[in-house]
C-alpha cells in the first residue's frame, strides 16, 4: 500500500508524526508532501526533526495569501504530484486550505481520500475551516473521526456508511513528547523569566481573532490585564497585524515571546497556571496535560473538554478574565480522545480497505 500525506500548518505537522511512524512500522510507503502553507521554520519544518518525522518527498511552496489564492495554488500544484504518484490512497489532515486542496486535486483524478479528524463541527460558517472540513468530508472517501462526537456529526449529514472512529492521532504524540519531558524544565521560564506555575501561555492568530482591529485590541487589553504574567507566543499573522492596526502589547503582563517548537510548547503548558488560546489544537493539548484553558472564540470544536469543564469560551474582555482566573477545574479521568493508539487503527484500516 502507498499512502501519500498532504500536510501544510503546524497542527498537522504533528498529527503526520504518528502516522508516520505507525506506516513505517507496518511497511507501507508513505509519501508525505508539504504544500508549504505555513512557510515560517518554526510553524514548519523545525516540527519535521523535533517529532522524528522523514524529510517532505516533495515541497510544493504555496506560501501566504488570500484563502482563494492559497488554496488555488496548492490545487494547481497537486494534480501532477498525483499524476506521478498515484498512491492507494491520499490522507488529508484536519481543515487548513492544505485540507481542502489536497481533497478537491484527489477526487477529481478518482485517488481515494481519507480525512483524519473528520466529523469536526464549530457550526459557525464565519470560519474558513469550517468550510473547508465540510466540504472534505463530503467528498472524502473515508472519514477517520476522533470522537464519537464527530461520528454523530457525521451521521447526522448522511456519511455514516464512511465514517470509522480511530481516537485522535494528537492524542498519541502528545502522550509520546509528554513522557520525554518528565522532569525537564520549559525553556520559556528562563526566556521570558516566569516561575513555574505562575504564568500563562497564550496563542492567538485565527482570522476571527486577529482581522478586526477592534476586537484585536479588545483581547490585548484582557489579556494585559490578567494577574499572572501572559507568555503571548507571538504567531506571525498576530504580529502583521498588530503592527497595522498600532496595537501596543507592552505595559501590562503580556510578554511576547518567539512561537515555541511542539515540544517545548508542550513543556511550557505543562509548567503553566493555564491556557489562553483561539487554537484549535492547544485546547485539546491542554485538556491531555490537564491545564485549564480558555478560548476565545464563541464556539468550539472540542465539546468534550468544555462539558468536563477543562475549557471554557470568553469573548469580550470581562469573560477572558474570569474564565482565566476561575477556580481549578474538577479533575476527571476521562479520555474522549482516545488511548494513544489512533495512528495504528488508522494504518490498519486503510490497509483492510486496500485490501477488500
């Protein structure tokens, strides 16, 4: 079986890790091609040697742009990776416009696609990504869900016949790079001279967080405010914009700071009082690590870690304070994500298809 990996931001980044390593493990010729979305070295390819993952067989180089532009880019230079690959199957990740192009290249040469983290819902249309898991699970041919939340979501728009629950691959390299850094110190203490415990990291850069100068400003006002300092793990679209709209972080407890690789993100959560993020996948990490988290946006993705009360939603600057400096969460031995072993079923399900 050959399998070709369509990657291009940092949460797929680590996502491929697993599958990666489950292909090697079992023999499958895995091909993994960069489309280069996110051509930043720390949200790119520093995340290929700190997750032990092989060098991209091909790098498309998209680069920025608008979400048309993007997403026609990689599209126009799919179709002859494709067309010399010709793999059993092309496997997308998660709902970046990598996602998305990478599906609509596939399906019309009739490659199948599988989506890993499908059956992802926020239900707000406003968010590209929304868009763009969509429509992959639609023209996907299997769809490899996380939850069981995802699965009822499928099954609720007619998808339920293509739809397997494997667990969350993010689950497995977590638990992997967490057991690795049992005793180790995160490297953000000593760079933005924090105490363990006594800080908070924060990640914001989503479209819906970032465009709107007013909201912009809104959220570095809460987050100035907070009573710990804030570690602002300053995403490049975060800082373009600031930079536009003359948003001033300093005077306050925000301190900027360069975006982490995965591991030392994850040391930095770990040693941290909590999470502040627009991140889809920072919620689900702090959840794993047990880190209460506070979103800000209106919805979430993960209603696993809200109903277990891991993680709560805040817009305005009032909500942002209180859901940062609210009480411990009640701890909880659930594990909606899975047992670490979702790359494996995933693996192993593609092979039962190939073979059928």
């Amino acid at each position: 079986m050959k399998i070709l990996s369509v990657v291009g931001a940092r949460p797929q980044f680590v996502k491929l890790a697993p599958i990666a390593h489950a292909a090697a493990a079992r023999g499958v010729e895995h091909l993994i091609v960069h489309t280069g979305q996110h051509y930043d070295p720390m949200l790119s390819d520093v995340f290929f040697t700190d997750l032990g993952i092989p060098a991209p067989d091909v790098h498309l180089g998209a680069g920025s742009g608008s979400h048309g532009q993007q997403t026609g880019a990689i599209l126009s230079a799919m179709d002859a990776v494709l067309e010399e690959a010709r793999p059993d199957w092309v496997l997308v990740y998660g709902d970046t416009n990598s996602t998305l192009a990478g599906t609509l290249s596939a399906v019309k040469m009739h490659l199948p696609v599988a989506h890993l983290e499908a059956g992802l819902r926020s239900f707000n249309r406003a968010m590209p990504e929304e868009h763009n898991r969509v429509l992959t699970d639609h023209a996907a041919d299997v769809l490899l869900a996380p939850t069981e939340v995802a699965r009822e979501h499928l099954a609720a728009e007619g998808l339920a016949e293509r739809t397997v629950v494997v667990g969350d691959v993010m689950t497995d390299v977590l638990h992997t790079v967490r057991d690795s850094l049992t005793g180790a110190p995160a490297s953000v203490l000593a760079s933005a001279g924090v105490e363990a415990g006594e800080y908070y990291v924060a990640t914001i850069h989503r479209a819906e967080s970032t465009d709107d100068p007013e909201r912009l400003a809104e959220i570095a006002r809460s987050l100035k405010a907070l009573d710990k300092p804030v570690v602002l793990l300053a995403h490049p679209r975060l800082v373009a914009r600031s930079e536009s709209f003359g948003i001033d972080w300093s005077g306050g407890s925000v301190r900027l700071h360069a975006p982490l690789p995965y591991p030392e993100l994850l040391a930095a959560t770990m040693s941290s009082a909590g999470v502040v993020t627009d991140s889809g996948g920072l919620q689900k990490e702090a959840f794993l690590l047990r880190v209460p988290c506070t979103t800000v946006r209106t919805e979430t993705e993960w209603v696993e870690t809200v109903d277990l009360g891991w993680n709560v939603l805040a817009t305005t600057a009032e909500e942002i304070l209180a859901g940062v400096q609210r009480p411990a969460p009640t701890p909880t031995d659930a594990t909606p994500y899975g047992d670490g072993h979702a790359a494996e079923r995933v693996i192993d399900e593609l092979l039962r298809r190939t073979r059928d």
